[in-house]
C-alpha cells in the first residue's frame, strides 16, 4: 500500500527504524509476559565500561541492575520484541506524532496527509512495528518531515529512499516499474524451507499472486 500511494501520488520515499521504540510507552495491555531471573547473573563493574554511555546514566543503570536478584520472577513493564502485544505498544506513540504533523490516521499502520479533506493525499505514513515506511510531495517538504521525525523520536536510521528500480527493506523486497509495485520476501526465503513453516502452523500456502496496478 505504501508503495501504491507513493507512486500513484508521485510522492518522494523514505524510511527509518525507531531506536528502543518499545521503551517508549508502558505496556498496559491485558497480555502481559514476566520472566524468571536465571540464577547466574553476569558482574556489574563499579565503574563506567561503556564508552557511549555518560557516569550518571551508567550509574543509574547499575544501581537498577543490583537491585535484580537471581531466582526472582519480574513481570515485564515495557513491551519488548517478541510478545504478544509488541505490535501494539508501540502504535500509540507514533500515531500522536503523526497527528501532530497533520496525518491522519486512516488504517491500523497508515496514515495519510491531505492538503483539504477529500482531496488526493499530498503525503502517506505506513509502519510495522517499528519501522517507518514514508512518502511527501515536494522535496523541501520531504526533508522538512524527515527532521521532524527525527526531532521526536530516537532513530537507528531514517533518510530517502533512493529512486531505484528496486530496494530491499525490513524484510521485504520492493521493485518498482511502469507504476507497478511488486512486493515479496524471494531473497529473505532463499534457502528456507517454507513448506516446513506452511505444516508447523497447521495452514495450506494460498495459490496466485495478488497484484495492484
């Protein structure tokens, strides 16, 4: 869908994934996970390892750290990867942000800007999880929201798209020619044993291909 929108739309991509994006928000979905403290905990040194890291965060960070003890179950209070309500945690953040900068959203992932209510999107906001898919008319606007973005959250990256023929981005496969967009996972599967994955979860692989042009 992103991609449609940034064709149809001749909008400029860009893209970024969000640093500690799960830390950001309290979990306070009914799904909650705990964990078992494993008996064997590593040294926590007294003084500053960390050369990223300024003495009063280490410090702060280490006193936390001695306050954990081995054998206790501690219920988790930030969502992290791999939960069951992960997906969800982090969602609330970004779609205040992107109410923010006008986006409105208009799907559970997308959002969508718009010069006039009813008019053609002028701007579009697709994310999973934590990585960012985005598109801006205008180049003096697209970097305008790519330093929004980064002035609000904390980034791993986030910058253009270059305009290639095809990119490869969270996992996925882009290719872009006469105003199609096909979308895949071929180069992240090579060498997997998909038919394995379709038996464990107890599904049959769907036949066709589902094409938007």
């Amino acid at each position: 869908m992103f991609c449609i929108f940034s064709l149809t739309f001749c909008l400029s991509r860009f893209a970024g994934d969000i640093s500690g994006a799960f830390l950001t928000a309290p979990d306070k979905n009914e799904k909650r996970a705990a964990v078992i403290i494993p008996d064997w905990l590593p040294h926590i040194p007294a003084k500053n390892p960390y050369k990223d890291m300024n003495d009063r965060d280490y410090e702060t960070l280490r006193k936390a750290a001695l306050e954990i003890k081995p054998g206790e179950l501690r219920l988790v209070e930030k969502g992290l990867y791999g939960m069951p309500c992960s997906g969800n945690i982090f969602d609330k953040s970004l779609t205040g942000v992107q109410g923010e900068a006008g986006y409105e959203r208009v799907e559970t992932g997308v959002a969508v800007k718009r010069s006039e209510a009813g008019e053609p999107a002028v701007g579009v906001q697709i994310n999973w999880i934590d990585d960012v898919f985005g598109a801006r008319r205008g180049r003096k606007e697209t970097a305008e929201e790519i330093a929004f973005l980064r002035s609000r959250f904390e980034w791993g990256h986030l910058s253009k798209l270059p305009s290639d023929t095809s990119i490869k981005y969270a996992g996925m496969d882009f290719s872009f020619f006469n105003e199609t967009v096909e979308m895949s996972q071929n180069s992240y599967s090579r060498g997997v044993n998909t038919d394995a994955l379709w038996r464990t979860i107890g599904e049959k692989r769907k036949n066709g291909e589902v094409k938007a042009t």
